[in-house]
C-alpha cells in the first residue's frame, strides 16, 4: 500500500486532546476549593475569595477574539502548544504563591491559567473533529472529551477538600500535589504535541483566502436579535453554573458565627464534586435524547425546574437532613447540588438557539460566545458580595433571576426576528 494513502494513527494525540479536556475542568475547578483556602488563609470575604475565580474567568474576555485568531493564523499545533505552555506557567505561579503566602501572586496565577483555559477551550473541540476525521467520528470525540470534562471537574473539589483537611488551618500549600499533577500533565502533553504531526486544515482555509477578496458586511452575528439576547443567556449561564457550586463550598464551610453549616472541607469538597457528578449525568442524558427534544424545551425545562430548586433550598428550614459522604447534611444543600442536572445541557441548548440561523456569521458568532465565558467569573464575584452583606442563601436570589431570565430566553428571546438578512457565503470575490 503506497504510505500516502495510508489513514494516519492520531491514538496518541487524541489522548492528549482528552487530558487537555480534563485539564480544563480541573485547572477552572480548582478555583473552587481555593477560593475556601484563600478564604481562611488570607482573612478574606466571601467576595473577595471568589477574585481568583473572576481572575480565571476575566482572561476569557481579553483572550476569546484572540484566541481565534491565533487559531486560524497558526493552526492547532502552534495555538495548542501555546496554550499548554501558558497553563504551566500559570499553575506554576499558583504554586509560587502558596510558597510565599502571597495573595497577589495567586491572583496573577488565577489570571495566566485563564488565559491558558481560554485558548485550550477554543483549540481542543475543532482540534478532535479534526483528529477524528469530522463526521460522526469526530462528533463521537468531542461528547467523549466532554465527559472527561466533567471527570475532571468532579474531581478537583474532593481532592483539594481531603488536602487541604482542617479549614481553619488551610493554604495554599496544601493543595500542592493537585498542582503539581497539573503541571506534569501539561508538560506531558507539550511534549507529544511537539512531536506528533497533526493535520491542519485551518491553515488551508487561511492561504485560500489569499486568493479572495472581502467585500465590506453591512450585517454581523450582532444584527440579529436572538444571538445578542443569546450572548446575555450565555454570560448568565455560565455565571449561574459557577456559582452555585462555588457559594455553596463556602456556605457549607464556614463556621456557625459566619453564617455557615461548618462541615468539614473533605465532605463539603465530595457534596460540591456530586454537583459535578451530576452534570455529567444530565450531559449523558442530554446527549441521549438532544435528536428527539429541542434546545428549546429542553432550556425551557432545565430552568424551570432549577428555579425551584434553588426556591427549595431558600425556603426549606434547615432542619431537615440528608446522609451524603458519612456526615449530615442539611436537605437545603442537596437541592443545590441537584441543580447541576438542570445546568448540565444549557451551553449546548443556549448555543444552538443562538446560532440558529446565522450562517456565515456563525463562526464570528461563537468567538464571541467564547468571551461572555467571562460571566463565571463576575456573577460568582457578585453573588459573594451579596453573601457578606445578606448571607449565603440569599445570594441565590442572583442564581434565580438569572433562572428566570433563560427562562424568558427560551421561551421568548430565542426566536429569530431578522429572518430577512442574508446569511449564505456571498462575501467574496476572485481578485
């Protein structure tokens, strides 16, 4: 058989692709307990705790444009290489901080790693479709990749819960073996990327456009209605996905005096990682029955039923229990845990009813999707404000408008109204 034609083995690199999935999740992730370490180490609010999750999720919002970019110029390869290397150093610096106890420094860490998350986020999907030769295959990857995702994320509480032990006495030292995992993963994957040819059809698509000439677009995705409300939705989404998890750490950990359920970090970090869990579950679930149900209904379910949820875990007295992880556990929590199958299928369903209908401008569409990602970062930030000024559950009074506002997006918001713009590839001409 003549080599040219022989269908090229990517077994190795999409391995990789798999652990950069993972290392996504588990990079953001770790923000979570942190926030409790940082909390306790550095006397810090509730707000202020939630900064090193707004330094991690803020980078989306300077790196989401660029990040694309940087793809379409110089490929998967060179994008993905960059990318890693950017999430060692930021881990790296996040493991300088523990060693001289500075709070700055772990914000700076929080910051760079975001960067790194930001860039893996835009090359890993596109990058494994590509491995995978597109079609079924490829899409068979990415839902793949996803679940590793949600391993990922499931982990990463517990394990720095169990580190870190006594919250009274936590730092950020004690979550060193998780960063020190972190790093060796990502060293690992720089070196299989650097060595493994990997195909690059964007790079094609680029020197292609040599050949063409723009004509100016009076239009963008921005002209139409329904993905503007749709970059809210995400905005929000993410912003409701991050934070429930992430008050609820803090609400469970902090002394009676605070205003907290003072439960142990470990058993706090595995009911935080069922939240995960149980995304993962809603993910499978969702993937299952996504040819059947429409983004719309299944958004128009998910967030009905979360705001009750949420509603539940307000009003509920705090008397009621649940054995969860050998320890007591107020029945209020686990309605918050249970919230992670509601927010598990919502990026895909808020996605696909705001692209829908875009065309040309669906892929400008979803670099831009990529920096209201930033959503996770300030809306947790503002639900920690909200906590030290009101307390913990009535911080979840941000999580249901913003419930309610998908709600209204998917009954109302996702309907495309500017159905006479044309969207079909006319925008080029040969020189």
């Amino acid at each position: 058989m003549n080599p040219a034609t022989q269908k090229k083995n990517y077994a190795l690199p999409i391995a990789v692709m798999f652990m950069l999935f993972f290392m996504i999740s588990f990079v953001t992730g770790l923000q979570n307990p942190m926030g409790v370490i940082v909390k306790n180490q550095f006397g810090a609010s509730n707000a202020m705790s939630q900064l090193g999750n707004l330094a991690n999720f803020i980078a989306y919002a300077f790196m989401g444009i660029p990040a694309g970019i940087i793809l379409e110029r110089k490929g998967y390869k060179f994008t993905s290489l960059m990318a890693v290397a950017i999430g060692f150093i930021g881990v790296a610096i996040t493991f300088l901080s523990g060693t001289v106890a500075s709070f700055g420094v772990y914000l700076t860490g929080a910051f760079i790693s975001g960067f790194s998350m930001c860039m893996l986020n835009t090359v890993v999907n596109p990058m494994l479709n590509t491995l995978g030769g597109g079609g079924n295959k490829g899409n068979q990857l990415i839902q793949f990749g996803g679940a590793i995702n949600s391993i990922g994320a499931t982990i990463v509480p517990i394990l720095v819960g169990y580190l870190m032990g006594d919250v009274a006495r936590a730092a950020i030292s004690d979550a060193n073996p998780a960063l020190f995992l972190a790093m060796g993963i990502f060293a690992f994957a720089f070196i299989v990327i650097l060595v493994v040819k990997i195909p690059e059809p964007r790079l094609e698509i680029t020197r292609n456009k040599k050949n063409t000439v723009n004509v100016k677009d009076k239009h963008s995705a921005l002209s139409f209605r329904h993905f503007v409300l749709g970059i809210v939705a995400i905005f929000i989404y993410v912003g409701v996905e991050v934070g429930i998890p992430n008050i609820a750490n803090l609400y469970m950990t902090t002394d009676a005096a605070g205003g907290g359920l003072n439960i142990a970090a470990g058993v706090a970090g595995s009911v935080v990682g069922l939240y995960w869990l149980l995304m993962l579950a809603g993910r499978l679930v969702g993937a299952s029955i996504g040819a059947k149900v429409s983004s719309k209904t299944m958004l128009t379910a998910t967030s009905s039923i979360g705001i009750l949820l949420i509603l539940l875990a307000i009003f509920i007295p705090s008397g009621p229990s649940i054995g969860l992880f050998g320890a007591v556990v107020p029945i209020k929590v686990f309605f918050l845990v249970l919230g992670g199958l509601c927010t598990s299928i919502m990026w895909g369903s808020i996605f696909n009813l705001a692209v829908e209908g875009l065309g040309k401008y669906t892929e400008m569409a979803s670099g831009i999707f990529m920096v209201m990602v930033c959503g996770g970062g300030i809306l947790p930030y503002l639900q920690g404000l909200i906590a030290d000024n009101a307390g913990f559950l009535n911080s979840y009074w941000l999580v249901i408008a913003g419930l309610v506002y998908l709600f209204y997006y998917a009954v109302v918001g996702s309907k495309n109204v500017n159905t006479n713009i044309v969207v079909t590839d006319e925008d080029t001409v040969k020189e």
